[in-house]
C-alpha cells in the first residue's frame, strides 16, 4: 500500500513540454539557463480516479530551487501527500521527493530538460524509475513510469504564483 500512495504521488509530479524549443540530447540539462517558473501556481488534476481530488502547488525559492506539494484527496481525507524539490547543485538539477511516511528523500536525477519539460531519472529504485513533466498549451502533464508501468498525470491551473 505504501508503494503504491508514493506511486501515487511522485505520479503527480510530471509535466510535458512544447517540443519546438528541444535542446539537443547532447547537451547535459546542467549547462542550460533553463528555469522552471512554468510549473508555478496551484494546479488540479483533471484525470483523478473517481472520488478523488489531487492537486499540486509549486514555488520558486530561488534561481536554484523550486519547492512543490502535492496530495489527493478522497471524501476530503487526505489519502497521500508529497513534497518535492528541483534543486541545482554543482551544476545539476535533480528532483527530491518525499512523503510523510519516509525518513529521507528520493532522488531523481535531472536527465533531459528544454523550455518546457524536463526527465529526471533514479533506475536504482522499483518504481518510479522516471518522472517526467511538462506544459502543453495551458496544461500541466506528468508521467511516472519504469519499464512496465506508466502512470498519467493532468493538470489545469487553478491560481498562478
């Protein structure tokens, strides 16, 4: 049960991107300016299971650090929760997550990034083993998968930050 609440919940963390600004696989996402001020705002998702409500809200705290929350809600109990954080340190980005039930972080590696999405990777650990997120015109996507399983996220934004 506690696998599949993180599952869950690191699911909601993955947005898509628009794909006419890609930068090169090539490039490490450590060398781009890159920033991630379009996941900011509170977001709803609108492909939730029935009887579930789940949302995120995301937050720059600097140049180098975004903070976000999200949870799902089921007859307004909360059924699971998440923190996370995109980080840039020594020239990387990677994801953090954790939730209530974990003494520390899960980290994901930052693999791919362009204007609008980014991939962070972790193939140490069952599920997941990538996150990913991006925009697609107004929306906010995310996709949580491994090598057998995907899970969908989709979100529309409720209040911008």
């Amino acid at each position: 049960m506690k696998k599949l609440i993180i599952m869950i919940i690191i699911s909601m963390m993955i947005v898509s991107c628009n794909k006419k600004n890609v930068i090169p696989q090539s490039q490490d996402p450590s060398e781009t300016n890159q920033n991630f001020d379009w996941l900011l705002g509170d977001w709803k998702r609108i492909n939730n299971q029935e009887n579930q409500q789940t949302f995120e809200t995301w937050i720059k705290n600097s140049n180098t650090e975004y903070s976000g929350i999200g949870f799902t809600l089921q007859n307004l109990d909360t059924i699971s929760q998440e923190k996370m954080m995109l980080i840039k340190s020594d020239s990387e980005w990677r994801l953090e997550v954790v939730s209530p039930e974990d003494s520390a972080s899960t980290i994901f590696k930052m693999t791919k990034m362009n204007t609008n999405r980014f991939i962070c990777e972790n193939p140490a650990i069952e599920f997941p083993k990538k996150i990913e997120y991006w925009k697609e015109e107004e929306k906010m996507k995310a996709k949580v998968s491994n090598e057998t399983m995907e899970i969908p996220f989709e979100f529309e934004r409720i209040n911008r930050k």
